[in-house]
C-alpha cells in the first residue's frame, strides 16, 4: 500500500514532475518507421504534444506542436528542402528548432534569430524512430541511444506490433516482475475461457511457481522462477529473464524474443510495442523492411478481447484504473518484485534530483556497439510448446508474416479453429469488464 503522495510520485510523468525528469533521462520510441515521412504527424509522450517529421532533405525532426507564433499547430505544417513550415503564416523551423523564415515580417527583420520551436533529439534504430526529451547541453548532454541487442542484432526476423492503452505505465512495469500472474491469469482464467469454449487448456503457463527472485542488475531487474518440477538448474532460475530499466520487458525462448516496450504517452495512457525478433539459429533471407502492424484491443461488440496471452495482460492492466489506486491495495508475499521495482523507480529519482545519471544511461559508444540481455533459452520447462503459445497465444497472433515465421522454424501449430474462436468471443461478449 502507498500513500496518495508516494502513488503520484510514482505515477505523472508530465515535465517537473519527479517520475516525469527521471524518464525525461532515457530514450523512447515515439513512431514505428513507416509513421514518419513528408506529412507531419502529432505524438505525444511524457504528456508534450509534439510533430514529427522528415524534411525534403531527408532529416529527422521533433518539435513542439504549438508554433511559436501565434500557436497553431505545427501539424497542419509543410514539410521542405530543410525543415517545416507552419501552415497558418509560413514560419519556418528547422529541426533543430531555429527559426528560418517569416514571410510576413519585413525583408531586414532580425526578429527570426530570437525565435526557436522547442526541438528534441530524434534518431531511427531497428525500425524504430526514438526520442530524447531531457537535458541536451554543453553542461549536460543527452546520453547515447542504447543499442539493445534485439534492436541490432544479425541473423532474425523482425515486426513491430503497438497499441495504445488507456492507463499509466507503471501498472504495465510491474505486471513484468509479477510471476505468479502467469500461472493464474495466463494458466487458470485463460484456460477457464478455452474451458467453456470447448478448447484445451494453455499447455506450460499452468504450471505453479514454487519459487520468485528479483535481483537489481545492471540492467534493471532480473527475474528468476522455480517452477513445479524444476530445480535451480533449470534456465528460468540459472538465467532468468530481465525487466530492461525503466520501460521494457525482455522475454521469450527458442529463437523467439521480444521487448514488451511501454512508452508513457501522459499519465492515463501507454503506448505499449512489442518488438518482436525471430532467430531460427543460422543465416535467415534479407527482410525488405520491418513489418508494423496494430493489435485489436476490442472486438466488434466492444468487449475486451481476452482469448490470448496479450489480451489478457491488458484487461488486467486497465482495469486497474487510469492510475492504479495503490492507497487501496494490499501487497503480499508475492509482490516482492513489485516493491522491488517502485523502490528502484524512487532510488533513481532521487539520483535524477541528485545531478546523477540514473542506471542504464550509456555515453561510452564502445560500450554501445550491442548491448546484450540475459534471457533464458528453455522457458517454462518446454522450450518449443513456449514458442507455441508465443505464436498462437500473444500478439503475434495478429503478425502479417506469422505463416512465414512458422516456415522460418519449421513449425505447425494446431491453434484454435476459426469455429471455437467464435464461440470464446460469444462467452466474453456475455461478460465485458469495463
Ligand atoms: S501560427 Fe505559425 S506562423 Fe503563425
Ligand atoms: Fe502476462
């Protein structure tokens, strides 16, 4: 339980807002490749409204959506040789948010050079387009983009699946070092569903945790499980896989992984991507680009979809509130890995307060060539009826190149007819948390 104060604290992460500088310290995807282009588009993240764009001449720029003149937005802008040009009377801003153009003033105007947009730092990796939102000065420069290993990697095939969730993202965070949820939302109220949709159960997700361990690293927080017949020499205890400080989940197993990323868009909402890797071992065809796709939150009724893995994680997320009230919750045991994860989120705030780099904040390139993630290879046990479900029972599932991946792997996976995936979708229609 924390207090109304410590829950804020946790929770806004608007500018000046303790949560708020500290994630303002890290890199954050803010488009899927094929959303930038000529036409300016709105984002919004950490709660700025923002455009961004690609100029004529190929560069990339973020600026404040309100133009500095008389505050249209920037998004009804064109985009030229170099920079934007405000729609409303033809300012026009360069990405790094000087002012180059006013067409209305007079020829010999100096006015222009007291003008700047506010511009932020954006850079393209892995078919992600990330941005930088914190201090960028001679004094305190921005840290380098971390080059994590799924987003660099050779030897894989790649998609990137997104959907925007209407709550605050650290009820997304903790879910990633909440091991027993598997065995229960995933295990017992997913299998209930297939249950009364005359499906089998989710093999392995079943199976109950007879052991947890958080351990801070420096990469986050490594999390471990003992599950019902293993012992400490299986891989989800010996290597485990890492919560990736302060915003993603690495996890996934034979060949398969993925980064659970979840991007604070303002306090009540979450863009969540998972960035989805594909390594059957060996060399694999060159993909033509990086295949982006939606996931559905909804079905045609409007009920929460929660016949698989994914859509099961959100309607628990969400439902705990826009902001989770934790002044009404009643922590046990088996929430160790969740006081684990706010007592390093409030560490690393006073750091921030303090004039230091928070943890995994890299300015050594030599040390940003590939930054490899532990994860362990067999998960849950059964390395290949993981990959299983990863392919049936997650996003993925919505993948335009599933079938080619299933080819990749040389896999044929049963799956739910078309029939029993009709009769789940009656059964949640009949109940639709809200
Ligand atoms: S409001 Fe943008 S140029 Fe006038
Ligand atoms: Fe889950």
């Amino acid at each position: 339980m924390l207090s109304p104060e410590k829950n804020e604290r946790l929770t806004r992460v608007g500018p000046g807002t303790a949560m708020g500088e500290l994630l303002r310290r890290y890199w954050w995807p803010i488009a899927t490749h094929d959303m930038v282009g000529r036409m300016p588009v709105k984002r919004r993240l950490l709660g700025e409204d923002l455009v961004l764009f690609r100029d004529a001449g190929g560069q990339l720029g973020l600026l404040a959506e309100r133009c500095p003149h008389r505050r249209a937005s920037l998004a009804l802008g064109c985009t030229e040789q170099t920079g934007l040009r405000c729609g409303y009377h033809g300012w026009l801003f360069d990405a790094a948010g000087r002012c180059l153009e006013q067409p209305g003033e007079p020829a010999d105007s100096t006015f222009k050079d007291r003008i700047r947009a506010t511009a932020y730092r954006v850079q393209e990796l892995g078919g992600l387009v990330f941005a930088y939102l914190g201090p960028d000065t001679p004094q305190q420069p921005a840290p380098l983009l971390p080059r994590y290993d799924l987003f660099v990697m050779a030897d894989c095939w790649r998609d990137i699946a997104h959907a925007e969730l209407p709550c605050n993202f650290l009820q997304i965070m903790e879910n990633s070092v909440d091991p027993y949820h598997v065995e229960w939302l995933h295990g017992r109220y997913g299998s209930f569903l297939k249950e009364l949709a005359g499906e089998p159960p989710l093999p392995v997700v079943t199976k109950k945790h007879i052991k947890v361990a958080f351990e801070v690293f420096e990469h986050g927080i490594l999390k471990r499980r003992v599950l019902d017949g293993q012992t400490e020499d299986d891989e989800d205890w010996k290597t485990g896989h890492p919560l990736v400080f302060p915003h993603m989940l690495r996890v996934g197993a034979a060949g398969l992984a993925t980064f659970q990323i979840r991007v604070p868009i303002d306090d009540t909402h979450t863009w969540h991507v998972w960035y989805q890797t594909y390594a059957p071992g060996g060399p694999v065809p060159q993909q033509p680009e990086i295949p982006v796709y939606t996931v559905p939150l909804h079905d045609e009724h409007g009920s929460w979809l929660r016949d698989y893995v994914d859509g099961q994680d959100i309607v628990a997320w969400v439902t705990q509130g826009d902001i989770a009230d934790r002044s009404q919750e009643h922590l046990g045991r088996s929430d160790l890995g969740v006081i684990a994860l706010r007592r390093l989120f409030a560490e690393q705030m006073d750091r921030v307060a303090d004039g230091q780099d928070p943890i995994c904040t890299y300015r050594d390139p030599a040390a940003n060539v590939q930054i490899d993630l532990p994860m362990e290879k067999e998960k849950f046990g059964s390395a290949r009826e993981f990959r299983q479900i990863w392919l049936t029972e997650s996003s993925i599932r919505y993948s335009p190149i599933r079938d080619q991946v299933l080819e990749l792997f040389g896999d044929t996976l049963p799956g739910p007819t078309p029939a029993s995936r009709g009769a789940t979708a009656a059964l949640l229609r009949s109940s639709r948390p809200r």
